[in-house]
C-alpha cells in the first residue's frame, strides 16, 4: 500500500508550542516512521501557511510587512520540527509560486465546473482603519456559546464556524472600534449542492469517535455557500478582471498547500511526475493529522474541493485529528503567554527530546483533551522512561557487557513469542492511531522482562547459568533497537543499535517469533540511555520555559525589602530611545500606542500614559525604554518592552530620560 502522510500546516507568524507537537506533528512522524519499518511506500509532506490573516495581523502588530514575517519563521519553523526528530520528507511553503498556480488553476476550473457562485455581499468596513476587516479581524460574542472574543470565522471555545455578521456586539480587532457594513462582490463555493456527494464520500469511511460525530452534526444541520474570496491585500490573487484587491481565502488555497508540496518534493527527487502517484492512484491512503478545530475542513471542504474538479484525485482515507493539550489545567494561549515554547525548550533541554517525545506521546489528546504538568513531566521520564525501559536495556548491556563482546543470540521459545506479540499489538494500535496505546504496549514489554529478570537474578546465580540466563535477553536488546524507533529516534533508538552493532529491523521480522540474528557485538561500554530528571534540572527548566499568564497580575509595587542581585539587573537592557510617533489608542483613557526609534529601527510600545501626556507633547522626546521585556498584545497592539515614568498616579508620570540628547539605542548603564 502506498500512503501520502500530511500535517497540518502551521501558521508561518510564530513559534510551535507543546500542543502544536502533540496535536499533529508527533503522530503524524510516529505513523510514518512505523509504515517505513513495514516496507510501505511513504511520503510524508507539511509546510508553512504563509497567507491570511494570521500573517497580516502579525504583520500589522510588528508594523512591518507579511513577507518579513513569513521570511522570519518559515525557516525556524522546519528546524523546530527536525530537530525533534519530526521525519518530513519535503518542507515547503504556501508563497511558492507553484502553490499560487495550483490554487488560482482550482478556482477557475470549480468556475468552469459551475461549482461557484457569484455574490455581491455586505462585509464590515473599519472607518478608522479605512479598509474592509477579514474575518479573523473581527471580535465579538459567540451567538451559540456566549464566548466574547470569537472571530468572526469561528468560535475558538465552542468550535461553531461563524460568518462576521453572526456575532453579536461585533468590533474590529485594528482599532476597537465598531465596524459599519459596506457592499463587497465575493465568489462563493456551493457546498449546498456538494453535500450528497459528501454524504456518499462520508458514508464510505469510518471515523475516530472524536472525528465522526463533528462530521455527522455539520451534515445534519445542512452545508451552505462559503465564501472563497476576501477582500485582503496579502495572498493569492483572484485570477479574474474585476477582482482585484482581493485573494482566495486561506480555508480553501491552504489545503492545495499539500498538493504543491508533494509536487515540490517530485521536483526535488528529479521525478516531476511522481506527485501524481499519491494524489490520482486509487490504491494511495491519504492521511492527514491535525487538531480538532480543522476537522470539518479536512474530512468536509477540502474533499468537496477534490471532488468537484473532477480530475482524479484521491480522497482523504483518514482524518485522526486530535483534541488539545491543555498546560497546567489552563488552555494554551500564545496571544496570552501561556505556552510552551518548543524553540525554547530545545535550547534549554537539547538532550532531552526524546523525553519530550515519550512524555507528549503518552499524554496525547487523542479521543480527549489532556493536560501538560511539569510534575506528571518528571514523573514519567523517571519512574516510566527511565525506571521501568532504560533501566532494563542498561543492566542487560551491562550484564552482557562484562560477559564479553560478541555473544551468541539464543531466546527461548517464550521470549520469541512475548516479542512478536508486542509488535503485533503496538502495529495494531498505530494502525487504529492509538499513539498513547501503542506505547503502552511497548511499556509492557519492558515491564514483562523487568519482571523476568528479576525472578531469573542472574545475578544470583553460577557464571555459566547467569551467562545463559542473559543470552536469552539478547533478541529482547536487538529487537528494542527497532521497536522504539517510532518513538524515540533522535537518541535512545540508534545509540541502542549502536551499543548492539544491529541494523533496523522490518516490523514484519519483528512479529515474527524466530530469532532476528545469530550473533550481537557490544562496540562500547554502555552509558545509561536516559539519565534521571534531577530536581534542579526540573527546576530549571520550570523557571525557564513555564510562563507566566497575562491573566495573573502583578504585585502593585515591590515590598521595600526585596533585593536582587547585580547579575539579575545586568539581565535588564535598557537603551535611550527617540519617540517618533503617539496616538491614542480607541476606547480606552490611559493608553498611548507609541512608536520609537531604536538602533535597530521602529518599535512599537503600549503605554498607560495618556492621562499624564497628549501624542504631541511627546512626538521628537526621547525617554528609556526597557528593551528585553516580554512582547504582549493590548489591544489588539503588539507592545515590545515598556518605557519608563515615575510618579504613582496614572495622572501625575513624569517621563524618564537622558539630561542631554544622545543617539536612538544608547545604551543605558
């Protein structure tokens, strides 16, 4: 069988988190690292979502443009993946121009095809702002759950897909203000009419139990047009006259993303036709992993598109999307700095991903959503990881090790089978896309032969009888090389091989109860594979990478008697900026949105000063800023660092700065 594996495309506008890994990215390189070890012909694409309003937002927040943001954190973010073992065969990018000719090619042959509508609709227009607002750039209460910062796409707390003019109270996310209704022309996709062929497509599959019923109330409720084109400035242009100033909407070109990438990957192994192998031969399994807010995009939208061209593509076989990752019982908010941020965790712990790994493969949201701590964080790398799997490889090497260097493989009849048991139930399980479980039956085996062994104690027994004792083990130790791989294969997984001196194996000798060699050489004294999580490297760790929330406030003032030490302030930057610019920011009596110069350029700071300064009092002033402080959003406004006033009354600040003007980015010392 051959299989296209794809997961979901991040947002080029920032850094992956925990949730992002174990939601898609982890299962989906579980999954295909598994089908190569059963010999399966595998390709496994993802890349980078470059348009929307995700990537103009950003864009708008930094006051720069998307192409600068996408240019950021496209690179960074197909390191992130590969440094966590994430076994991708192309990374690609939504800007691609081959990704816009697929796309604009797609929506003139479902014109052709009759399959879009035009409309001339109203759309929220922001008087201040002086442009149309995107979906995403509209706020107000959920009509369905009463949430009051759903976009006015979807709910991010109930799920319900929304269109702007379903929200009650709506305002623009630009300017805070309320947005008026002005007359737009929009193509439009007739899932109406799509919906029994979606019906027969759906029928046909079966589903996870988290997948299956989202699918099921969509249909119920009945599918209607969906707008395919938006009034935006950054994306894919509308191949019509007439349409200009507007893109296709990322819900639709997105997804096509998977199609161009694996173009880009033929391409790139010099075989520019072997994309159609995975995309129009009937006997190739698509899968797509992704999180729970885009299943109705992957199991509904994206195949009515495939369908509706009418040019042979292959239909998604499986959409195991996972529900979410929550972080110390809160949901993971990067706009509220309540994440865990993977570039930072690999720069804190860059030897410890496998662990990341085993812990994010044993708490993934599969059917549920789970919860992150950084106790249950320890207490699976030390009394699972460590106590129970690496511990049993690191006493048998030992044992082995002080044997000799070459021993002979000779299992018993038991052991051959226990073995091949373990293999048939975690190939099972992956198959079924039960991760957690599939893990755990690997833990089994481990838990099986720490029992084992104990009840043999070789140890305890004559040199010749605990020799022989051990060499039962030794098919147990190659086997292990193969089977973590999945799982663990950044480290633990090849430095076991290595000790060994053995190959991977196919997942099929492993189900196979007969011995998988003759012979193994031990090539070095082993080391522990995994060393135990210290408290201070916990610690370190928890201080470092667990953030604080912006919904827990800050004490008022210090207490008099608080010191920090000299190297603690050396961690503050403070530099002399020139303020170039001040504006009041909509709706609110204390906030100044500032823009200053820098050495490096413009930033734009948030600051509760409008009480004690009007914009013009403080236009060509220069003030100190503290440069290094944790970017936050106020207001829909991106605030880097903070700018420094004494006085205790929100009326009564007192602007800090140099007694005589200096160059912009002076430091401050």
């Amino acid at each position: 069988m051959r299989y296209l594996i794809t997961a979901a495309l991040p947002y080029a506008n920032g850094p992956l988190h925990i949730g992002h890994i174990a939601g898609a990215y982890l299962p989906a390189d579980i999954f295909t690292r598994y089908l190569r070890l059963r010999g399966e012909e595998v390709v496994f694409v993802c890349g980078s979502d470059e348009h929307g309003v995700a990537i103009t937002l950003r864009a708008w927040q930094e006051n720069t443009s998307p192409q600068t943001i996408i240019d950021r954190y496209h690179p960074l973010l197909e390191a992130s993946l590969r440094r966590l073992g994430i076994e991708m065969d192309y990374y690609g990018r939504t800007s691609h121009p081959v990704h816009h000719r697929i796309a604009q090619h797609f929506f003139l042959r479902l014109l052709e095809k009759g399959w879009l509508e035009r409309q001339e609709v109203e759309q929220f227009w922001d008087t201040q702002a002086q442009t149309f607002l995107p979906d995403r750039y509209i706020i107000g209460t959920c009509p369905h759950c009463g949430f009051e910062e759903a976009y006015g796409d979807q709910c991010e707390k109930c799920g319900a897909l929304l269109a702007p003019s379903d929200l009650i109270n709506p305002r623009s996310r630009l300017t805070g203000s309320v947005p008026e209704r002005r007359p737009s022309t929009q193509y439009y996709l007739r899932l109406d009419k799509l919906q029994p062929h979606l019906v027969r497509y759906v029928q046909q599959h079966s589903w996870k139990p988290n997948v299956g019923p989202v699918i099921q109330n969509w249909l119920r409720q009945g599918l209607s047009p969906r707008a395919i084109t938006r009034d935006l400035s950054w994306g894919i242009p509308v191949p019509l006259e007439g349409m200009e100033n507007k893109v296709l909407y990322v819900w639709f070109e997105a997804p096509l993303g998977y199609i161009s990438i694996t173009q880009l990957w033929a391409q790139a192994q010099g075989e520019p036709q072997a994309w159609e192998r995975f995309w129009k031969d009937p006997n190739t399994r698509l899968v797509h992993f992704i999180g729970k807010d885009n299943i109705v995009f992957h199991t509904l939208i994206f195949p009515a598109v495939l369908m509706a061209v009418e040019e042979g593509y292959v239909l998604p076989y499986a959409v195991p999307a996972h529900e979410f990752l929550n972080l110390e019982g809160k949901k993971i908010s990067t706009s509220r700095r309540w994440s865990i941020d993977i570039d930072a965790y690999l720069e804190v712990a860059p030897d410890r991903i496998d662990e990341l790994r085993f812990v994010l493969t044993a708490l993934m949201p599969q059917t549920k959503d789970r919860d992150f701590t950084w106790e249950e964080f320890s207490v699976r790398i030390n009394n699972e990881l460590v106590a129970t799997l690496t511990n049993l490889l690191h006493r048998l090497l030992s044992l082995l090790w002080r044997q000799g260097r070459a021993h002979k493989v000779q299992p018993t009849p038991l052991w051959l089978q226990h073995r091949a048991e373990a293999a048939r139930q975690i190939g099972e399980r992956l198959e079924n896309y039960d991760f957690a479980g599939a893990l755990d039956a690997l833990m089994e085996l481990a838990r099986q032969a720490n029992r084992s062994l104990n009840e043999d104690a070789p140890w305890h027994q004559s040199p010749e009888k605990a020799y022989e004792i051990l060499l039962g083990y030794t098919d147990l130790l190659a086997a292990m090389g193969t089977l973590l791989e999945p799982f663990l294969p950044t480290r633990v997984a090849p430095t076991l091989r290595s000790y060994l001196g053995v190959p991977l194996f196919s997942w099929k000798a492993l189900e196979t109860p007969s011995p998988l060699l003759a012979e193994i050489t031990l090539t070095q004294q082993p080391q522990p594979l995994v060393p135990k999580l210290t408290e201070k490297e916990l610690q370190k760790m928890r201080d470092t990478l667990l953030p604080v929330s912006s919904e827990e406030k800050a004490p008022s003032q210090a207490a008099p008697n608080v010191y920090i030490s000299i190297e603690d302030f050396q961690k503050i930057s403070l530099k002399v900026v020139t303020i170039r610019k001040a504006e009041r920011i909509p709706n609110t009596d204390k906030l100044l949105k500032v823009l200053i110069e820098a050495e490096d350029g413009l930033h734009t700071v948030v600051s509760g000063i409008a009480q004690s300064y009007t914009p013009e009092q403080l236009v060509g002033k220069q003030a100190i800023w503290v440069a290094n402080l944790m970017p936050r959003v106020m207001r829909g406004v991106r605030s880097e660092g903070m700018l420094l006033f004494a006085g205790e009354g929100a009326s009564a600040l007192v602007r800090v700065a140099p007694e005589h003007e200096v160059p912009p980015g002076t430091p401050v010392k």
